[in-house]
C-alpha cells in the first residue's frame, strides 16, 4: 500500500528476504517517489492537474459542500485558494487521505514504496520504475470529471467514515486479503464506485495500467532476480498482475 503507517512499512519476512536476495527492484514510478518531480509534474502538466477552462470548484460542488470541502483540504495543508483551480481527481483524492497519514508523510514519513525504492539504492540494486507520472495522471485524468466529481461529493458525505475505510483497508492488506479492497470501497462509496464511469475507472485506472505494468515487467522478472512491488490494488483479479503474469 502507498502509506507510511509503520504497520504497513514493516515488510513481512518473506517480502524482506525476497527483496534481500533481488538484484533488479521493479516499482511503479520512479519519479513518482520524488516530491520535487511530482511537484513539477504537477504544472507541467496543468491541462490535466488543473481547471484551466476559467471553472472552478466552485461551479461544480454543491453549495453546502464549499465550507467542509474546504476545512478537509486546510486540514491537509492544501490552501483553497489554490485547490479551488484544480481538477476534482486530484482534490477528491487529497481529502481521501487520513490526516493523520498526510502529517506522517509531511513529517518526512517514508511511504512503503520510497521505502523499498531507497533501501534498493542504498544497496547497489538496479531500480526500475513502470511508468511515469505523466502516463500516471493521464490515466487518471481520462477517467469522465463526472466521476471524479461524484466521488469528491461522497467522500465529503462519508466524513470521518472515510478513516475507518482507509484503517478497514489496511488490516485487509496486512492480512494479505487483497481481493477484497476494491468491493470494501464499493461498500463505502455505492454512488460512485457503481455508478456511471465506474467502468472506466475500473479499465483506465487498473486494468489498463496492469497490462502495461505486466508487460514492461515481464523482461526483468525472465531475467531472474527480480522484486516487483506495486500497489495493492494491482495485484487480484483475472486482469490482477498475479494473473497476467
């Protein structure tokens, strides 16, 4: 999982051994693990980050929504000066992170990924990341703005339940239950996660980025020595990593 909870940074002994013994660690996004590049990436990428269409979020949020929607960013350190300009995926997956992570990767906190990422550095390992963060926001971004739209509302309606998911989540990981993540979700946020352009969340946002993550894996993995890691949500299903691979 991308978290910095030291439940889940605390890799299980197979995992670590596995890892110890790789010469190749293959993550997601290299670039992704880097604030400043993320950051960069960010404006650089405005058209997709960005409502540059003279909109804000104003004009497609509810009115009663404005003030709670606005305390959960300030909470995140988000000012909504800037956050009322940006696309609604970026704001509707900043508010679905529990304040207590963002204060844990604010306060320098490695997230499981950069964790693994480091330590592979740190040891001589070759690092390969699978895609690159345009290709990561442009998967997100393709995705219908009604859907993102929706889930901003509900995760706003769903308020304090959303910790409960994220801890709900966590305990599913750590129990290696992984199948489970995406109906738990499904669970919490009916409206959205069964709804119009849940279809295409499901293909452009995982399924498609397996097939492309499976496919640039699959010459490190024939080379031997590999230590593949990516998010959890990657990994089950018939269009799962496991099974492509």
């Amino acid at each position: 999982m991308h978290s910095a909870d030291p439940r889940i940074t605390a890799m299980p002994p197979a995992a670590r051994a596995a890892f110890e013994a790789a010469g190749t660690v293959i993550v997601e996004s290299t670039e992704a693990l880097d604030r400043d590049a993320m950051a960069a990436a960010t404006v650089a990428l405005k058209q997709h980050t960005f409502l540059i269409d003279g909109t804000t979020l104003e004009a497609m949020v509810a009115a009663d929504d404005i003030g709670p929607l606005r305390a959960a960013l300030e909470a995140r350190g988000m000012p909504w000066t800037l956050a009322r300009h940006m696309q609604p995926w970026m704001i509707a997956a900043a508010i679905s992170i529990p304040v207590c992570e963002v204060a844990a990767k604010s306060a320098g906190r490695p997230v499981l990924d950069s964790l693994i990422a480091t330590r592979a550095a740190q040891a001589g390992k070759r690092l390969v990341g699978l895609e690159t963060i345009e290709e990561q926001f442009l998967a997100v971004a393709s995705i219908p703005r009604e859907f993102h739209v929706n889930a901003l509302a509900e995760t706003l309606r769903l308020g304090t339940l959303t910790d409960a998911m994220m801890e709900t989540a966590k305990r599913l990981y750590l129990e290696g239950n992984t199948a489970l993540l995406i109906p738990l979700i499904r669970a919490y946020a009916a409206a959205t996660y069964g709804g119009k352009g849940y279809a295409e969340f499901q293909e452009r946002l995982i399924a498609g980025r397996n097939r492309t993550m499976a496919a640039r894996a699959a010459r490190h993995i024939e080379e031997g020595g590999a230590f593949m890691a990516v998010g959890a949500l990657h990994l089950p299903g018939e269009n799962g990593l496991v099974a492509l691979l």
